[in-house]
C-alpha cells in the first residue's frame, strides 16, 4: 500500500492508498488512488484535491449557498471541477438549464469519467457543456450567468492586479449573479484572507463563511461569496431558493448543507472577526 504526504506545513498524511490510475497528461501529472476508507483520492502535481468521503464539506456549501440567495437560478459556469462534483451539484436544481464547466485536461475528464459514476452521469445530462480549454482565457468573454464557481483559481495570488480578476468575473455575472470562491490559501494566511474580503467589499451583494476542508493544508478556508444579487447578506437565515427549501422534506437529498439554517453556513467566529477588521469596517457582518 502506498502513502502520501503534500509538501505543505500543515498538510495531512494518508496511509494505505492504492494506485488506480496515474498520468502525465499535456497539463499537468496527476494520480487517482483508491484509500481503505475514504474512497477516491485525486493528486495533482503532488498537492492532494479531493477526498471522496469529504468532497461534500467543500462541494456542497460552495454549490447551494451562493443558489440560496436566488429564487430560480438558470444557468452556472464553473471554473475547472474536473472531479465533476460541483457540476452534479448545480444538476441537482430543475431550474437549471445549462451548466458549463471549463477545464483544461482532457485527460483528467476522461479518467474522472472512467472511475466516478456521477462524472458519466454529469456528462450525459443534456443541460451539461464541457469545455476544454485555459479557464483563465476562456472566461474573458464567457456570456453572463447567475453563478459562477472558482473551482480552480486562487484570485489572489494567481493574477496579476491589472489582471483585474473580479472585474472579469464580475462582467460575466447576470444582473442577480454571484460568484462563489473558497480563497485558495487557508485563514491563517493573513494577508491572502484580508485581501480576498477587501476585494468582493466592492459589490452590491457579499458574504463570506468558513469551510472545513481537511485534504487542504490548513482546513480551515473562507468562502467568499459576491456579485450583483443585493440578496446576498450575512445576516439571511433561510434559503430563498424554491427548490432548496423543497429540499428540507427530504432528508437524504443533501449530507451537509442545510437551507433552513444559512445563519449556521454563514457563521464567523470571534477570532476571523477580530483577526480582520476589513470585515467589521466594510459593514459586511451588518448588512
């Protein structure tokens, strides 16, 4: 059985994986394993992407949460998603026509298809666009859409700031659009955190909450939620959604998010309060 360990100083160790497919594609390497408990592992150029077992804490919140401020979203773009997770989770809403991912490895797709049934499942439904390509040129004349979800970039320290990364997002939202985006580095990178709160207090409608996300060195990540939709608040307590909230009589259709409890997903504690006074200067924590 094989280990792994990402180069990173809080990264996490995983023991008895076994190897079910690794490739150097004309992007980048990446390998697919399967652990004892956890179920599939993805690695990408040695930094650990997903575990199976844990992909809802990430998936879900980054999906429905942006879609609980919005009554009957129509359309959503993701950026990268290779694993074909959050593109299954925005399948979910009937109200969805289109959902277009952008992801630059064909090989990784046809792998991810070839190992995961909710990746062939994704891919067969007919409201799904696959595009391969660079997200980063792509998305510079993308059209317009209610969501759009970083499934790849880090905002902040991935472009340069005449790059204007939030402008180009931002002219790619429907006038009610938002953008969801898990900053890359965890909270205790102060000033990748600091800055990625000053930058989506520039729009109409922001929030942001902290996820748990164990693969990732540090676990603990802001998401960052921004754009157009005036709805978008920290202070809403309940999913606008009308399919989220047709949701709550169903216990087995989602394992974590909860529409009837957005004051839980959206929860800051005292230390990021204190640790950022962008947050309590911007009036994000009291609109």
């Amino acid at each position: 059985m094989l280990h792994f360990l990402e180069n990173a100083d809080s990264s996490i160790l995983l023991t008895n994986l076994r190897e079910l497919a690794v490739r150097e594609s004309k992007v980048q390497k990446f390998g697919v394993y399967r652990h004892s408990s956890h179920g599939i592992v993805l690695i990408i150029n040695g930094e650990l992407q997903h575990v199976e077992a844990w992909s809802f804490l990430y998936h879900e919140p980054v999906s429905h949460l942006p879609l609980a401020f919005s009554k009957a979203p129509h359309n959503a773009l993701v950026l990268g998603g290779g694993d074909f997770f959050a593109a299954r989770e925005l399948l979910r809403y009937r109200t969805m026509e289109e959902v277009v991912m952008y992801e630059h490895d064909e090989e990784l797709v046809q792998v991810m298809s070839e190992i995961y049934p909710h990746a062939r499942a994704v891919l067969e439904d007919p409201r799904f666009r696959l595009v391969i390509g660079d997200a980063k040129e792509l998305i510079q004349d993308a059209g317009t859409y209610d969501v759009i979800i970083n499934d790849c970039f880090d905002f902040i320290n991935d472009f340069r700031e005449d790059e204007n990364i939030y402008g180009v997002i931002a002219s790619n939202l429907s006038p009610e659009g938002v953008c969801s985006d898990m900053v890359y580095r965890n909270v205790f990178d102060m000033a990748t955190t600091t800055m990625a709160i000053q930058r989506m207090n520039g729009f109409a409608g922001r929030a942001a909450g902290l996820l748990f996300v164990p693969e990732y060195p540090g676990a603990m990540h802001l998401l960052t939620i921004w754009g157009h939709n005036r709805q978008v608040s920290q202070e809403v307590k309940r999913s606008i959604n009308e399919e989220q909230l047709a949701w709550i009589g169903d216990p087995g259709k989602l394992r974590f998010f909860d529409p009837r409890n957005l004051a839980y997903h959206l929860y800051l504690p005292p230390f990021l309060r204190a640790s950022f006074p962008a947050l309590e200067n911007k009036s994000l924590l009291e609109s």
